[in-house]
C-alpha cells in the first residue's frame, strides 16, 4: 500500500493536464549565500533548469524579517 506522500510525489511529477505523460525530474534548494536556489534535476542528478531565485528568510534580520511581514492599520476600520 502507497503512502500519501509517494501519492503527491507522482502527482507532482505528472502536474496538471498531463494527459499520463509523466516527467522524471527532481527539484532541490540550494543554499547559496543569502539566496536559495531552486532547481530541476533529472533523477540521474543532471542539470535541468534553474525554476526558482529567492532571499533566504533566514539570512534577515530580526527588523528585515518584521518589515518584510508587513502590517494593516486597523484605525481606519474601527473609529472612536
């Protein structure tokens, strides 16, 4: 018996609108610096494609990680 997780990992692979055709690739992050890198593999571990360049969260500060979350003045929705 297949777990879920083995289930979403074949979902995955195939994506929507597949029509049975199934993509034997595998994505990793790749830490590099202060960014990580997302990128496609094939299951030989080949180079497929870079899909994904962003900031690591870890790497902000306690202020950078507060100012990125962004913050709704209530105020306005509720006057005295």
């Amino acid at each position: 018996m297949e777990s879920h997780s083995e289930d979403y990992d074949e979902l995955k692979k195939q994506g929507t609108g597949s029509q049975g055709k199934t993509q034997d690739y595998k994505t990793i992050v790749f830490p590099l610096g202060k960014y990580e890198i997302k990128i496609k593999l094939t299951t030989a571990n080949e180079f497929i494609e870079v899909t994904e360049v962003k900031i690591n969260k870890e790497f902000l500060s306690h202020k950078q990680k507060i100012a990125s979350r962004g913050h709704t003045d209530v105020d306005k929705y509720y006057p005295e």
